[in-house]
C-alpha cells in the first residue's frame, strides 16, 4: 500500500512539473482560397521536435515547452510561416500561396514529378478558375490560360468545337490537335456527328476536373512517341481524401446573348437600294414599301441555362473515394440550339495493404445537342438567311394556317413577297419557320474509365498496371420539314445515323526511385502499351412521307417511298514500348532522358515501328554557393531536344495499301480501284528544341522560353502522270516541310498586399513563327494559299484599288497597274490624269498574297482580387498580327434582291465622289467584289483584347455558418459573373476569332459564322 502510495504521489508531480514546463496555444490555419480552414497544416515548435497537423476546419492544438519562441506553419503549395509565441495562447494564421512553385507535383505522362525538377516545357492549369464557368466543354475556357496554347472557339453554336493548336500548327493534312489524355487513358477526340457540331470533349464534365497539364516541348511529350507531336494535355480528375465525408454542391443559373448583330438595311432604306440596282441598267422595279423588319430577331433569343452539380468525397487511410452527378442544360443565343447532359463519375482507391493498392475511374454521360444548318452559303443556313431575308416583308402571317402562320408563298417555295413584286434572290426560305420544323439532333452516351493495379515490388520498386476504355456510342437523328425549306424537294426527309467508336487502352509500367547518398534522386520508368480503336457506322435515310406524324418519330417502316443506306468501317491499333529516366544531383544538376518506340498500323510493316528520342538538362543556378543575390531566390535554366511523331496521317486507317473499295455504278454495285500502293509512306516528324528559364524575383516568379520544332516528312498528295491511272492523279508521300518557332513568356506576382486586401496577377505572352520549307507544289484553295517560303494558309486574291470617283467604277490592280471594271465584265485601263477615260483597254486584275491567317502574338492576363470574405476575378484574352477575310461582308454588300448592310448607302451616286463602295448594278457581284477568291477590300485586321471573364464572389464567414447552422454547412460562397462581356478591336465582323473552317489550309475566313455568346449568370458553393 506504501509503495502504490508514493507512486501515485509522484505521478502526480510529474504531471505538475510537466504542466508547469509547457503551456497549450490552440487556433486556426486559413488562407484566401480556403477561408473555412487548411486542413493537414504542419504545426511545429521551432528547434524542436514538438508539433501538430491542423483538422478538418484549420484547427489544431499543440502544447508548447516553456521559453519556446516561434511556431512554424507549412504545407505543400503555401509559403512557410513563423509566429512568434509571446504570451498568447491562441495564435491564428493566414497562409500564402507560394506563387514560385504553383503545385509542388506535377502529374507528368505516365507518372508524377516535383516541379522544381521538371526540365520540360510544362504549364499547369487549375479548375477553379474554371470549374464554375458556364460553357458546352472544358476545353473551351482553356484560351489564353497558359502560354503557347492558342484556343479559338469558332463559333457561337453550342457544340462547335474549338480549334486547339499548341505552338503552332504542325502539320498540312494531318491530325493538327493535341493529345488528351484523361486520368491516364488517350481518348477519341473526333466528332462522331454528322448531323450537327458535337465537340467530343463536351461529354466530360469540367467540374469533375482538379487540373490541366500542357506538355509543349518535346522532353516533356516524347514519352508519348508518335502521338505527341501537336503537344499533349494531361487532365487529372478529383479524387477522395483522407477524412471525413465532404458534400460539395454547385449550381449557376443565367442566360445567352449574342454579343453583336449586323447593322442592316430597314425595309424602307432597302427599297431605295434595290431599286437603284436595278434602275442603273434600266431593269423595271420590284421592290415597294411595306413594313421594317429584321430578320436577325427571328433568329437570335435569351437563352436560359443552369449547372448542378454534386459531389461527395472522403475515405479513411486505406479507401478513399469520390462520387459526383452533374447536370448541365444550356439554351443557345440562336434559337433551336441547345445541350443537355447528365454526368456520374465514380472515382475509387483502396490500400489492400501497404504493399498492394488498387484503384478505378469511371464515368458515364448522357449528352444531348440540339443544332442547326448554319451553313456559311447554304439557303437555310441561320446566318446567312436572316441577313439576306427582305426586310420590308413580315416574318408571320397570321391568315397563312397552311404554313402555321409563316409569311410563306402558297406552294412553298420561298417567303412571302409583301408588297414587292418578286422574292428574295435564290428563294431562300422563312428562317423562323425552318427553325420551328427542321430537326437536327445528336445523342451520346460515353463510358470513359480505367482500372489499376499498383504493387511495391521492393524499396522504391512499383509495379503498375493499368486498363482504361473509351466507348462512344452516338446517334443522329434529322428531320427535313416536306412543305417548306430543305426537305420540300423530297417531301420530307428523315436520316438516321449510328457512328459508335471502341477504344481500350493497357499500359503496364516500372518505376524505380531512390537517393544514393543524399544527392542523387534517381527516378526510373519503363512501361509497355497497347491500343486498339474501332470506328464503325451507318447511316439509313428516308424521303417522300406519307404524313407529317411519322417525321419527328423516326424511320418506321412503310411510312416513307424511298430508301437509302451507307456505312464504314474502320480499326486502328499500335503497340508501345519507352522508357524514361529522371537524375537530379543536391537538386542543381536535373537530367531526363526518354526513348519511345511505337507500332502503328497506319503504315506498312517495314515502316511500321519508330523510335523517338528525348532529352533535357536544368541547372538550378540559385543554389551554387556563388549565387548570393539577396533579390533572386530561384534561378532555374533547362534546355531539351526531342524527336516526336504524328499518327494522324491523312488517307485513312491504311493509307500506304493499295487496294480496291465498294462503287455504286449503273450496272450495280462492284469494286474499283480507289488506292495506289505506297509501303515507303512514314511518320510525319517534329524534332523540337526548347530552351528556358524560372526565376523568381522577389515576389515575381518569371518563366520564358524559346522553341523551335522542325516538321518533316509530312504527306501531301504529289502528282502523278495521268496515264499511269492513278486514282487522283495524286500519290501520298512524305514530301513536305515546316517550322515553327517562338517565345513565351509567363509572370506571376502578387502586385498588392493591404490589410485585407490582396492582388494577384498572372500574365503570359506568346509570339510565332510559321514557315513552310518544303512542298511538291502550291496548295491553293478558294481563299487561302501555302508556298514555300510563307507561313501556312495565306490569304490570296485580288487587290482593291478603290472605286473611280469620275464614274463608280470598281478597280483593281493587275500586275502593277489599276484597271477598273466598265459594264458586266470589261476591263480598261485607269488613268488619274483622266479617270473618266474607259477607250484604254486593261487586262483583268491579277492575284498575289494579301495577309497571314495565324496569329503573330496572342496570351491572356489574369488578376484576382481578395477583400475579406469578398473575393474577384478579371481574365483577359488578347492575340493579333493575323488577317481575316470578310466574307460575311462581301456578301452583305451583294448586289442582288436581298438585304445589305447600311454601310452600302455610301455607294457611289455622282460624279466626283470619294467612296470604297461603287455604283450598285444589279447583278453584277462577280465582277465587280471578285468573288472567286480572297479581295483586299474584305481583309482586315483580327487583333483583339477581349474582356473574357468578370467574376465576384462572396464568401459567407464561418462563424455566421457555425451559429446559424451549427457546423453542419462547411462553407458557403455566392457569386455572379459575366463571360465574353468586352472586345476591343477594329474588326469589323461579329467577332474577330470567327472562322468558317478548322483545317490548316483554309484559315481566317469568317462566311456567315454565328456571334460569339455573351453570358450572365449567378451561382452558388455550398460545402458540408
């Protein structure tokens, strides 16, 4: 009894003594981003080997010996922060981001890597920016977020898909567009609709995204061999965390505007112009007052759309987990084009022991496009038509219920006349009634996952294998309405389109680290993958309805006369074995050394495999003992060179076999020859070098680049003797060439820190070169043409000389000299001393290179704000030194029986007279705005700045939430923002990114393309 007496007497003592030598300080890690708290915060006594990790909510506790000094607070991504102790017992700390390191790992291919090792070009994009945007696709808000990444959206039809170009365009007539790659898996990026525009990558949902990686240069992709030749985009979706469940809810609701219109003719001005045409050749009159109408209401609406998405997250030390649901329902600013689609996503890591991990990714959505024929030169397509439509006639009838109270002539063929005495040139339809009745839809259902297996084999040594899939299974479905428009000829028409596609993906890697002698951080990684990709379809159609029901229902059998059916097939496959080794020394000396060698089934067996080589070098100066600047912390130079390919080569799944195909002649259906063999065809080649440095100044971290990437070997169709009956006349060989080079320029700082208000800024700038070094002949298309010598795509065509003020006649230059266009098709001769003379006969004008179509310069500028609980965003856009072709505008200044801009008032009407617009004969377009190619009068500058995203938010205080909703909501912020609400440019388009095409060969045309949308929306983060 003694003895357990005095046991528990100096038990007692040394619990009082040990209270007595420390003391316990509590409180609270927050930062900007996260206000509600930072969880797994470090919290360290300084010079000792006390400390603590915050909670969920940023609290902690730690009990401080007696006479310590100072706290330490780290985590990765937040710059370390000392406090001193002093005589509080509570201490709340606000951490920074560290703005020089962005994220201290960076998901790299086929692994991992801290970015002060990395010696490749890479830029990191977070979601956040962009997670709550309103758009159809994620790729969409990539523009102007890193520096050499050009991204246009060409369009403001929901589904367009944006052209995605990664320094430059790299090749002439193949595959152009970056690899994307989705938590490991390659996924099928092309359209599989032929019905309306249905970007692929709108099927995945941004908010499910945690991040963006662009590999630009060649060590940083050549680990991706023969597909990385346009650069590759890592995306990394979210994953579950340690700890308790977390709910997460989103939702935004607004609407669609265009941005602009067209500047028309009124009914009343219009009469006056349409008569003058035809007055000049004393042609009779048709037009007469009636009432003023613009056509473009008929086409453009508000368009409401609203985002919901949820998502829960969490898991213990060994399973950790992330489900979400998503739903997105958009309603563009042109009527009857929308998107709805529905996204699950299953994310899923289990730790069977400490040695054996596995894990999943799986998602499903259901998207659904609604569109349009907005052809640029097509009778019903939206544009074209709502600005050609006579705008003294109305839009409805009420007495016409043969048409549903359409202004339609009583057989259909074209929109009621009015009061004039003829129809609108073409007989183009009523847009408002083609809208109401055509239908033009695509449906997708898309299952993109993988599976892995990871096991650690030894110490340092991990065995992975991973299976991924990619099953596209798409339908379109349109219906031509058979009174009225495009389906009239055919007394209705309906086409039904199956275009499925089947990826799987099995990747099988080693990786092998470790640190000899604490200097050298050895990380190796070889791997092996297969790939097969099947593409089938087919297409049945129907005309000639017997009754309107049927139509909008399908193709049902019996009610329709005529039938018609098509299909294709289409396999792919390849099989890649690579390597890659990753060597630091103290963190100065970095090397990186990749090999790859791939199979593909696109060329002959004896072309078949190619091995590409990679290689960087950094040389962290900062850290030698000779570099004592007091203002620079970091100092990184790294240089690389590599040798990637393109497996996106024209001519099909096979283009190097000859072979025979299906023809459908008069005698029936046979084989003919449709392909001359060419077993030498090979990859298309980029060797890149890139050379860069990182360097943070202060509180300014700077990365700039050099790049040049030489492309050879591409495929173009050479020509070939007719009498050999080749198919074409053409073969395909590796006989063309290009570079593109550049420099790009990122800085990130905070500009402003007082009190509670904070100012972050991040810029980046990009300029580029492109020149074609090798063809077998020009490439001319009907605006644009790509020699030797010249960038890719130049515009080509006509120089405008200006109208003759004596007479009104159009001029051009042929050769060097002005000739000017008198009557339908002659040419004479201009002389300034005697403009009025037209006895001199002229040649025709001649054609010669009028601008270049690619961009020169262009990158974006982001500036976050924080104040309080208050926080906002402004990102600009900016890019210029291309030119456009106006298209749109030679047209609208066309000289037949349909609306005009008001611009063509100023044409000419007497003698003497200064104007770019000449006398106005009826008729005479071809001539007189040379319309069989690119004309000068019609080529403007594409510079812009653009305002793309306002955003301000408000972040409810955690103690507001704690009280009212006793903790049970984690946090809460409000929102609105506008997307796309300034341009400044000179453009005198809708918009100066328009463009009518996506190939590299016809480029900067803007024909009728439908506005970019602005849109307003507000929203809410709700977290639990």
């Amino acid at each position: 009894m003694k003895k357990i007496l005095l046991s528990f007497v100096f038990a007692v003592m040394t619990v009082l003594t040990v209270a007595a030598q420390s003391r316990t300080v509590t409180g609270r890690v927050t930062s900007a981003e996260e206000p509600e708290g930072v969880p797994g915060v470090n919290v360290r006594v300084k010079g000792t080997t006390v400390g603590a990790i915050t909670d969920l909510d940023g609290s902690y506790s730690i009990n401080a010996p007696e006479g310590s000094g100072t706290l330490v607070f780290s985590f990765v991504g937040f710059l370390t922060k000392e406090m001193a102790i002093g005589n509080n017992s509570k201490i709340d700390v606000v951490l920074e981001p560290d703005v020089k390191t962005l994220s201290e790992v960076v998901v790299v291919g086929y692994g991992t890597q801290e970015r002060r090792d990395v010696t490749g070009s890479v830029t990191s994009i977070s979601n956040e920016a962009i997670e709550n945007l309103v758009a159809p696709s994620f790729d969409t808000q990539l523009a102007g977020r890193a520096p050499g990444v050009q991204v246009t959206v060409p369009s403001g039809i929901i589904g367009a898909r944006p052209i995605i170009r990664i320094r430059g365009v790299n090749s002439l007539s193949g595959g152009a567009d970056p690899l994307i790659v989705i938590d490991g898996v390659p996924v099928v990026d092309s359209d599989r609709s032929a019905s309306v525009s249905a970007n692929p990558l709108s099927n995945i949902n941004p908010a499910d995204i945690e991040s963006y990686e662009v590999l630009k240069d060649g060590s940083a992709s050549a680990i991706y061999g023969s597909r990385a030749a346009n650069g590759v985009i890592l995306i990394t979706t979210k994953r579950g965390k340690t700890g308790k469940a977390q709910v997460n809810y989103s939702m935004s609701t607004g609407f669609n505007e265009d941005v602009n219109r067209f500047d028309l003719l009124t009914g009343d001005e219009w009469v006056v112009i349409a008569n003058e045409k035809r007055a000049n050749l004393g042609q009779s009159l048709l037009a007469n007052p009636g009432v003023n109408t613009d056509w473009q209401d008929a086409i453009f609406r508000k368009g409401i759309t609203q985002q919901h998405n949820l998502s829960v997250s969490g898991g213990s030390e060994n399973t950790k987990y992330f489900f979400s649901a998503g739903f997105t329902d958009q309603e563009s600013a042109i009527k009857s084009n929308d998107l709805k689609r529905y996204a699950f996503r299953s994310n899923l890591d289990h730790s069977i022991s400490n040695r054996i991990r596995i894990g999943k990714s799986l998602s499903y959505t259901y998207t659904e496009i609604v569109g349009l024929n907005n052809g640029g030169n097509s009778l019903s397509g939206a544009m074209y038509n709502a600005t050609r439509a006579l705008p003294n006639v109305p839009i409805y009838d009420p007495e016409n219920t043969a048409f549903g109270g359409f202004n339609i002539t009583a057989n259909g063929a074209t929109t009621g006349f009015g009061a004039n005495l003829a129809g609108p040139d073409n007989n183009i339809p009523n847009i408002a009634y083609v809208l109401q009745n055509n239908v033009y839809r695509n449906r997708n259902h898309r299952v993109l996952g993988n599976a892995y297996a990871e096991v650690d084999i030894a110490q340092g040594l991990t065995a992975r294998s991973q299976i991924g899939i990619d099953l596209t299974m798409a339908d379109d479905f349109t219906s031509l309405d058979p009174r009225h428009g495009d389906g009239r000829s055919a007394n209705g028409s309906v086409t039904m389109r199956y275009n499925p596609v089947f990826r799987w993906n099995w990747q099988n890697t080693l990786n092998y680290q470790t640190v000899i002698a604490d200097d050298h951080n050895i990380n190796v990684t070889a791997g092996m993958e297969y790939q097969y990709t099947n593409f089938y379809n087919f297409t049945a159609s129907g005309t000639d309805f017997s009754d309107e029901f049927f139509r909008f229902r399908g193709l049902i059998t019996g009610s329709y006369n005529n039938q018609f059916s098509s299909g294709g097939f289409s396999e792919q496959g390849f099989d890649s074995y690579f390597g890659r080794v990753n060597y630091s020394y103290k963190g100065k000396y970095l090397l990186s050394l990749t090999v790859r060698n791939d199979g593909i089934s696109q060329l002959a067996p004896e072309n078949r495999r190619g091995t590409f080589p990679g290689g960087s070098i950094g040389w962290r100066v900062s850290d030698e003992s000779f570099f004592n600047s007091s203002v620079i912390s970091d100092f990184k130079v790294r240089a690389s060179y590599a040798e990637v390919g393109n497996v996106e080569l024209p001519g099909g799944s096979f283009p190097y076999a000859g072979g025979f195909g299906p023809v459908l002649a008069a005698a029936g259906a046979g084989i003919g020859y449709s392909n001359v063999a060419n077993v030498a065809l090979q990859w298309e080649t980029s060797k890149k070098f890139n050379i860069g440095m990182d360097m943070t100044v202060g509180n300014v971290t700077i990365a700039a680049d050099y790049f040049y990437n030489n492309v050879d070997g591409l495929v173009l169709n050479a020509p070939t003797a007719p009498s050999l009956g080749i198919p074409g006349n053409t073969i395909s060989q590796n006989v063309g060439a290009l570079f593109n080079q550049g420099v790009e320029l990122r800085v990130m700082t905070k500009v402003l820190q007082r009190g509670d208000f904070v100012w972050n800024t991040d810029f980046n700038f990009t300029w580029l070169n492109n020149e074609v070094t090798r063809l077998v002949q020009p490439l001319t298309g009907t605006y644009n043409r790509t020699v030797e010598g010249g960038p890719i795509a130049q515009l080509y065509g006509f120089r405008w000389a200006g109208v003759n003020p004596a007479n009104g006649n159009a001029m051009y230059f042929s050769g060097d000299n002005i000739v000017q266009l008198q009557g339908a098709s002659a040419w004479r001769a201009y002389d300034p001393a005697d403009p009025g003379n037209v006895s001199v006969a002229g040649s025709a004008p001649t054609q010669s290179f009028l601008g270049n179509t690619l961009p020169k310069y262009q990158g974006g500028w982001s500036n976050n704000f924080t104040y309080g609980n208050w926080d906002a965003e402004i990102f600009i856009r900016y890019s210029g030194g291309n030119f456009i072709m106006n298209e749109t505008k030679r047209g609208l200044l066309g000289l037949g029986f349909s609306n005009n801009l008001a611009e063509i008032q100023n044409r000419w009407t007497e003698s003497g007279q200064v104007t770019d617009i000449p006398r106005l004969y009826s008729g005479r377009d071809s001539n007189t705005w040379q319309t069989s190619a690119s004309n000068s009068r019609f080529i403007e500058r594409g510079d812009f700045v653009r305002v793309q995203n306002i955003v301000i938010g408000y972040r409810v205080p955690r103690t507001f939430m704690e009280s009212t909703f006793n903790g049970n909501i984690r946090s809460a912020r409000f929102f609105a923002q506008v997307q796309n609400p300034l341009i400044f440019t000179k453009y005198s388009g809708l918009d100066p990114e328009s463009n009518s095409f996506s190939g590299q060969l016809s480029f900067g045309i803007d024909q009728n393309v439908a506005p970019i949308i602005r849109t307003w929306s507000v929203g809410l983060n709700v977290g639990f």
